[in-house]
C-alpha cells in the first residue's frame, strides 16, 4: 500500500489550501475524481467575507452571520470565523492569488445581508476562479502527489481510526488502496443532486456519502440553501448572477415588471439569501410564471463591466446584453450548510478523519449561509486542520486542550 501523512480527497479550495499548509509537516497526497480544477470554488463569482476595513470589525461581521444563520449557528465557531480570517487572507495572497485593488488597498464591495462593504473579490466576479487557478499552480509545482480521476470509494477504518482510503481510477478501471495518518475530506456540497443548480459536475455529495458509511457523524442536511438569482434562459445551463450584483444596486421585478421585494421585506433586495429565493419563488407562484428579472439597466454600463466582465460577457455571448436588458433569473441549488459532523479542529469522530470547506459542518452557517462566507470557512478551518496535525500536538487517541477537550464532547453530544 502506498503510504502518505495526509491524504486529502478533494480539489477546491479547502483542499489546496490545506495541502499547501500540510506539505510543510509531511507527504501529501490529493485524490480527485474529476481534474484538479473540477469543483464549485471555480464558479464563486462574490468572493469572501472578510473584516478589514476600518469601519467593519470581527464582531460586526459575528452579528451578520449569526443574523443570517436564523439562530442555529455555531456561536464558538462563528467567533472563529470571524476573527481568525485575515492571517488566511494573506497566506492567499502569498500563493498568488489576485485579489482587486485600488490604490494599493483590496477593494470591498457589499452583499445582501452584509451591515457593511466586507467582499473582497478578484477579477471583478471571477474571484473563485482566480483562487483555483492560483491554489493549483502553487500544488502542481510542489512536491504535492496528485491523483487526478480518482474517485475515492471507500474510507478504511480500524478500531475508529483512519487507516486510508480506496480509489478507483476512472480512467484505467483499478482500485487501489493507499495508506495514510490523517485523511481529509474536501469534496464540496451535494449541488448536483438537484435539478436546477450553480454546482459544477463533480460535486455529488461523495465526502457526505463516504464519512456516512464509515461511521461518521453527518449533521444539519435539511439546510440546503437556493441562491435567488441563477440565470434561466431557455437552452442554457444554470448560470450563477452574483449576490454582488444585488450589492451594487441590482433590482429584482416580476414578470409583470413590478419590483416585489419591498413587500416582503424592509431590506428588499439586500435581506438575507434564503429570504430573497423564498420571495422570488411566491412570486413566481403568483404570477404563474418560472422566473423573475433582474434589472441592472439603471446603473452604469461602465460598471457593469468592469465590476461584472464575467457574467455581462456570458450573458453577451448568449444575446442578452444586460446593461440594456434585464436578466431572466430564478432560485437555484447552491449550497449546503450541513455535511459532516467536524469540532473547530475539522475532527470528526473517527480518529485521523477530517472534513473541511462544504463538505464539513462546523456549525458556522446554522440554517443559512450569509454570503461569501464559504470561501473564508474553507480557509480559516482548513488552517486549522494543518495546525491541529502537526506533530506535536497531535495524539493518536485525539485531544489535549481544554478547547479541544469541550469541542470533542460537542461531537458526542449533537445530533
Ligand atoms: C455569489 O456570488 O452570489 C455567490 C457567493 C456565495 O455563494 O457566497
């Protein structure tokens, strides 16, 4: 059996970052089922959340997310979220990653549900795609193994801890068995389940399905969020319109022409994701139609694309220029805030078994995601997979700090 120290299954963002981090206390080895680049954080137009300007602190940011979680967040792993996001920032910004600047400072744009501008993206709305590319270059010119069409197929466990995975090639049809002390599971949402969703190809709940049958624990799986605004226009696939289009001033009318959000909502436009989709689907209901638009024609061309190349380019290249026209739109799959059951360490309940980024719930999004915090959890969490296997502080039978100590006993104690 080949043997790795970690094992990390999995391309986007959590998994690169974390293999970036862990090279540096042993071999590593990515396992994945698709190409390094096959996942969602290449689709993330918004970017991520992060306290940095001076008008924004951890504890606003705290409050937002808590707000936008409908009281089931996490509270303990909220504050970490929310504190521990910057040093992440910049260790992607050492690996390359382009964030936009003005004048030497990282811009910050808003969305719905955010108190204050906190956004900070890259190529306007192509921030994910910009973190995948740069993520991968940096692991593609390690000394980081990769297994591209891979799929793993089963967790390998003994006396509740990880021995390893088995992968099956895709390509060649052989099953393999590799051996490894720690494995980590980064395999995205279940987006693909559904019909109408943003997710790329790839991402079918494997890491969910594989911990599940291992014995681990999966929580919160009723909490499945739908992003408002996904383009729907006939023949072409679900294609996503940046929450940071609402943000920049982007309205939302029916098909009627009428602007709706203001009856449902004080904030309208700018409430929180799950209250805008449940809107727009009732008004999709009263009106008997299948989509609602978005209407950005009042803002200024100029903004609309320099601030959003990507999505006026693709809406372009399928005839619908939207600083002229408005944007067919309607609610669909995107994200799922439940997946498997990880303390504030990424730990699961098996031994040497981690999850991070969409696949793991860390408690941090409760019933709803407040937008663009997905990317910051995949990195501030995903550091903390690195810190908490390093040598020293690790211990085959798990924990040693007090924090430790009590986040185990949350896993136990959760449903
Ligand atoms: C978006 O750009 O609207 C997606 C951002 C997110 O899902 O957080």
């Amino acid at each position: 059996m080949n043997h790795y120290d970690y094992i990390i299954v999995g391309s986007g963002i959590a998994g690169l970052y974390i293999a970036l981090l862990a090279i540096k206390q042993g071999s590593v080895l990515i396992l994945t089922k698709g190409n390094i680049d096959d996942c969602n954080t290449k689709y993330a137009q918004g970017g991520i959340a992060v306290a940095m300007s001076k008008d924004d602190s951890p504890e606003l940011h705290f409050k937002d997310t808590m707000a936008a979680g409908d009281g089931l967040c996490d509270a303990e792993a909220v504050r970490i979220l929310t504190e521990e996001g910057a040093e992440c920032i910049a260790d992607l910004i050492r690996f390359g990653v382009p964030f936009d600047t003005l004048n030497g400072e990282i811009t910050l744009t808003r969305e719905a549900a955010h108190s204050t501008p906190r956004i900070i993206h890259a190529g306007g709305d192509a921030t994910g795609e910009h973190i995948e590319l740069s993520l991968s270059q940096q692991v593609r010119s390690s000394s980081i193994k990769i297994l591209e069409d891979c799929l793993a197929s089963e967790i390998l466990v003994e006396g509740n801890k990880v021995k390893g995975v088995k992968s099956l090639d895709c390509r060649t049809g052989l099953v393999e068995e590799y051996s490894c002390q720690f494995l980590i599971l980064a395999t995205g949402g279940v987006g693909r389940l559904f019909k109408y969703s943003t997710n790329s190809d790839v991402v079918t709940g494997d890491g969910v399905a594989l911990a599940f049958k291992a014995g681990a624990g999966i929580s919160d799986m009723e909490f499945f969020q739908f992003h408002p605004t996904v383009l729907r226009l006939p023949g072409v696939a679900p294609f996503l319109i940046s929450e940071a289009v609402r943000g920049e001033g982007g309205i939302l009318r029916n098909v009627e022409g009428y602007r709706f959000m203001p009856n449902y909502v004080a904030e309208a436009e700018l409430a929180a994701r799950d209250i805008v989709a449940r809107s727009t689907v009732y008004e999709m209901r009263k009106t008997g139609s299948d989509r609602v638009f978005l209407d950005v024609t009042h803002l200024p061309p100029r903004l609309i694309t320099t601030r959003f190349p990507h999505i006026y380019r693709f809406c372009l290249a399928h005839g619908l220029d939207i600083t002229r026209g408005l944007i067919p739109v309607a609610p669909a799959a995107h994200y799922l805030m439940g997946g498997v059951k990880v303390n504030t360490w990424g730990e699961t309940n098996i031994s040497g078994l981690f999850a991070a980024g969409e696949t793991a719930c860390t408690g941090v999004h409760g019933a709803n995601r407040l937008a663009s915090n997905s990317l910051l959890e995949s990195v501030v969490f995903g550091k903390r997979v690195a810190e908490r296997t390093t040598a020293p502080c690790h211990k085959e039978s798990g924990v040693e700090s007090q924090e430790s100590r009590s986040q185990d006993s949350r896993l136990k104690t959760q449903d």
